[in-house]
C-alpha cells in the first residue's frame, strides 16, 4: 500500500500484481452471536469467502461499519473491528480503510478485493457432467443463529458451535481450487445449500442431485428446526426455489429446512471431476477442512435450474 488510512487519505494507493485479474465483492450484516469480537470474525470471514470460492486470495478489505455511537459503548465496536482486523490478517490481506455510518442498529462487514489468474478460477457455470459435489463445512448456521437470537435453552453452546464453524476461513478450499484447477464452485451462504446448488445448476445449465443423507449437519440443528427455529431468510429460499426442486421418496420437511437454511460463512461447494476426488479430499482433510461428498452433477440439460433431492 503506497498510501492510505494511516496518512488519513479518502482513498488507498496499492500496487497490483502484473497479470492478475481483480475479484470484487461486499457483504456485511447484523449480529448472529453476542461477543462483539466473534461477530466480527464471522462477517469478516463471510465478506472474504467469495474469493475463496472462486479459486483468489484477497489482497485488500474495507471496513463498513454502521453501528449507534451515540447510545452504545464504543468499546464494543472496537472488538468486532478488532474480530474482523484478526481474519484479515490471518487471510493475509491489507487493511485499506473503510467507512463508518451512526446508525440505529449494528451492522458490520467488508469491501473486499482479491487477485486471480485470468485463466484459472472457479464460477458458477463451470459444471461438467459426473462432477462430484463436495462440501466444506458443515450446514444449521442459521438455525442456530436462531436459536441464539431467541435465547433457546443452550443458546451459550449453540453461540460456541457457530463461532467455530462461520468463523473459519475457507483458505484451504481456495487453495484446493487453484492446486487442482477446479472450474466450479461457490460459497454457501445467504440462499442456503440448495439454493446455490441451484444458481450452480441454472448458469451450467445441468441438473444436480444431492443426497440428504450425507450432508453433514452441526449439532442440535435437526432438533432445534423440529422445534421451530428457522430463520425467516430459509423459510423464503424454500418457496422462491420450490419450483426448481424435485423431491424424491424419504426426503421430509425436516430436509428441506436444513437444504434450505440461510447460512452464514457456510463453506465451499466444490465441484470435483470423478479422477480428482480422492487427491482433492484428502488435500481438504489435512488442511483441517470437511470433504463431505453429498451430490453429483447429472448429464440433464436444464435452462431454469433443477435440483434434485434424494
């Protein structure tokens, strides 16, 4: 960085490296754990996410930043700032600046830009036929954060299961992605599994079928949806994609909510060619990563998107 918030600039100067594409991106939210500093882990490794996901390593963030200075300590916004300047460093990005608004209700997140080879990065469209799906993290992000929110019985152990997951960065999964050239990927987040299965489906153009019974699930997720804990975002991804998904026999409402849970910082969606699967998940396992394999791409053309659901 040539020049920037430590000169008390409006803007920042870096460098770029030569022969590099940029990968630009945003998304900042509202709380979904207490502790200020895990929050601001959370959303800064779900602002970074989306450069995993398509195969770059970020290289400069922005903080955004609404919160009521006015009636709230400012030592809690010095923790989520302090939370999301821990995941940038551990990403190995610059901290360029970022903006700040008085506002009513907490919000943080990150401006974030990343460097990719122009010739070797993940997207949406890159499905191929008999390509494997292999998930990072387990799913019930959002379910929890639910519970959380409504200080359920265990919200302290349901906070704890949440930090641990959303707040690891997908690095490993990102780097899977460039080692092996892998063509198709994408985060999981806001729209759920089945949702970004979904948009993976529509821009190939092929059909995806996922198992129900190897997606993994955290803890108390199952039991904390039977009980009514699914948030808002998860109940409209089932009926925005209801048209665009086939269920098949044994799959019940309980699936569905899990399929279609609004993650926050979910993990990766990888979309691995059948020869590279064995080498793929064990690079994802010694890195500390889940490699769960729980669906296939199908050699069925589609124009709108289908997931199918068994």
């Amino acid at each position: 960085m040539l020049t920037g918030a430590g000169d008390n600039e409006d803007a920042a100067v870096l460098c770029f490296p030569p022969g590099k594409c940029l990968i630009q991106t945003v998304d900042f939210f509202t709380p979904v754990v207490n502790d200020p500093f895990r929050f601001g882990q959370i959303a800064a490794a779900n602002s970074l996410s989306d450069v995993y996901a398509m195969g770059g390593e970020p290289y400069s963030v922005m903080n955004i930043v609404c919160f009521p200075a006015r009636c709230m300590d400012l030592g809690i916004l010095k923790e989520i700032l302090r939370g999301g300047l821990s995941k940038v460093q551990e990403a190995g990005a610059v901290l360029a600046g970022g903006h700040s608004v008085d506002d009513q209700e907490v919000k943080y997140g990150l401006s974030v830009s990343g460097i990719v080879d122009p010739d070797a990065f993940a997207s949406n469209r890159g499905l191929r036929p008999g390509d494997v799906l292999v998930l990072t993290k387990p799913v019930g992000t959002g379910i929890l954060a639910t519970a959380v929110k409504a200080n359920a019985p265990g919200s302290p152990e349901f906070e704890q299961r949440l930090w641990e997951v959303a707040s690891r960065l997908n690095a490993v999964p990102g780097e899977v992605i460039r080692r092996f050239g892998l063509k198709a990927a994408t985060d999981v987040t806001g729209f759920g599994l089945g949702g970004h299965a979904l948009e993976m489906s529509k821009a190939s153009g092929l059909s995806i079928e996922l198992d129900v019974r190897h997606i993994p699930v955290l803890e108390s997720v199952a039991e904390l949806a039977a009980q009514g804990f699914v948030p808002a975002g998860s109940h409209a991804n089932r009926k925005h994609f209801s048209n665009m998904v086939e269920q098949g026999e044994g799959v019940e409402q309980g699936h569905l909510d899990i399929v279609f849970d609004a993650q926050t910082s979910g993990g990766l969606l990888l979309a691995v060619p059948p020869g590279l699967l064995e080498d793929v998940c064990a690079d994802l396992a010694e890195g500390g990563d889940l490699a769960a394999q729980v669906g296939r791409v199908l050699d069925e053309p589609t124009g709108t998107g289908r997931l199918k659901l068994r």
